[in-house]
C-alpha cells in the first residue's frame, strides 16, 4: 500500500521521539554525538599516516616516533578539522601535511633554544617557529628530540 499510512502509523510519525515507546525512542546519551569517541587521537594519526602515504607519510610517522621517543608520556591529540598534535602541560607542537612539505609547528617555538638551527619556517612572528620538511630532507634526530624536550621544559614552567 504505498502512498497510503494507517493512522496508527500516521500518529507515530508526527509524535517527538521522546514521546513514543520506549522501544521506539533513542537514548538520550546517544542523541548529541560527539567527535568519533570509538577511535583515539592516536588511531587517527595512524590513519593520518596511512592516508598520507609515500613521502609525507613516512616523514610523519618517523617525526612521531621521535616526538615520542623524546618525551614518553606526550599526548596525542586531533584538532582543528584533523591536525595531529603533541600536548604535554599544554601544546607542543602540531604536525600538518601539504603537497611539497610536512610542517611542525612548536606552540612556544620562539622562546625555545634552536642551536641547531632547526626551524625554518613562521620566524617573523612572537610566539610560533615551525620546522618545514621537504622531500627527501632529513631533520637531525638529536637536535630535534632536544627542541622536543626544551618545548615540554617550557610548557612545565607555566
């Protein structure tokens, strides 16, 4: 019978949710959903990496890697329409991804000591220094894990 409704049917239809059988009606803890609770910020970055894939990837996954070899018990988070970022009392620094570089950018950057001349990206401003990665660059591994820490010693000073 398509075209037509039962009034039983009819009435259903037009009453809220919240009004029908308990069958019938959501749950109220379902009824605003958040962001994706089911994956973790970390699973996203993995995801991230995946998607990215060939040089991009890599570069991401082996900043990461060294993001948290640096500092153990950093935080992952997804931000801002899906930036992975490391958080320990407070932003670390962000890992964006476009076309001809993968870019870190440290939150405090310009108060962070950089004797290796890491950054190279964002120097004109007051607060942020970004690092830029080009394909086929490699970023000096126990420098960057020493900004690594100097940015986790700067957010603890808050």
């Amino acid at each position: 019978m398509a075209g037509k409704t039962t009034k039983k049917s009819a009435k259903t239809a037009k009453k809220p949710a919240a009004t029908r059988g308990a069958a019938n009606a959501a749950p109220r803890s379902r009824a605003v959903s958040a962001k994706p609770a089911a994956k973790s910020a970390s699973r996203l970055i993995d995801q991230r990496i995946r998607d990215l894939g060939g040089w991009r990837g890599e570069t991401l996954a082996h900043m990461r890697a060294l993001i948290l070899d640096a500092e153990p018990e950093m935080i992952e988070e997804w931000k801002w329409r899906g930036v992975p970022v490391w958080s320990h009392n407070g932003i670390v620094c962000t890992g964006e991804s476009y076309a001809k570089v993968v870019k870190l950018t440290f939150a405090k950057g310009a108060s962070l000591p950089d004797p290796s001349r890491l950054f190279n990206s964002s120097l004109e401003g007051n607060t942020r220094r970004a690092i830029d990665i080009h394909e086929g660059e490699r970023v000096n591994a126990r420098a960057f894990k020493t900004l690594i820490k100097a940015a986790v010693a700067r957010n603890e000073k808050r």
